[in-house]
C-alpha cells in the first residue's frame, strides 16, 4: 500500500513543470526517506514514475493515470519488498493461514487490475481532496 500512497500523492502534487522530491512525499506519508527511496527508484524502473535528478529533481507520473493499473503499482511494492516471511510454522499454518493468505492475494489482485490511478484520484476529489497541479486536457481520438 506504500507504493499505491506514493504513486497517488505524485499524482496529485505533480505535473508536467512540477515533480515531488522525495523529502516531500516523506513529509507527506510520515515515512523516511531511506524507506520510500528503494519504492521509487523501482517505480521508475517499471516506468511508472519517471524520475528527474538534481536540486530541483524528484518524480512525476511516467504515464498518463488512466493508463496507470493499480495492480501494476502493488506488484512492485511487493516485489520491492524483503520477503521475510511470517516466521509461523506447522500444520495450521500450512492448511489454513497460508491458503487464506492465497485467497486475499487473489481477491487483492482481482480489483487492483479493475482499478486505475485515475479512479484513485477521483475519489480524492470525491472526498475533497483537490490536485495541487491542474493537468491540461488530453484528447485521444
């Protein structure tokens, strides 16, 4: 879910003149720096942000939001993550606890890949939430 609040906060506080520093979306997600950098640096591998270096540097959307699936944004938070693991062991964990654990990763999955960046924004604005950076209008035909 990190790497969703990064995406959307980027969404919203950016635009095409403007990109978010890392200090900022840290300050805005009460998360420091050292753990969102491993976050971004794979978004922007995945071409999900697109990162710009120097003193003004930071990141914006690497695509327009419409184009931007959720699920594609939690698979690289999952994959960026270290798989630690749970620690449990035995046999209710291996018939019960991981089974169910498969279950809510399917679900997960399914409406992540219903749900765009552009879906997520218009709940924020459903909830009052205005973008910082008003985008002009982009037709495709």
């Amino acid at each position: 879910m990190i790497a969703v609040a990064i995406v959307l906060d980027v969404a919203l506080n950016s635009g095409n003149e403007t990109v978010i520093s890392n200090a900022e979306l840290a300050e805005r997600t009460s998360m420091s720096r050292r753990t969102l950098e491993p976050l971004l640096q794979a978004l922007s591998r995945e071409q999900i942000l697109e990162s710009t270096r120097g003193p003004h540097g930071g990141y914006r959307l690497a695509r327009l939001a419409r184009l931007i699936k959720v699920s594609d944004v939690v698979s690289v938070g999952l994959n960026t993550l270290e798989d630690a693991g749970s620690g449990l062991a035995g046999r209710l964990q291996k018939a019960v606890i991981e089974p169910l654990w498969d279950e809510f990763d399917a679900a997960l999955l399914a409406l992540s890949e219903a749900l765009t960046i552009d879906d997520l924004l218009r709940r924020a604005a459903k909830a009052g939430i205005r973008r910082r950076v008003n985008e002009p209008l982009n037709f495709v035909i």
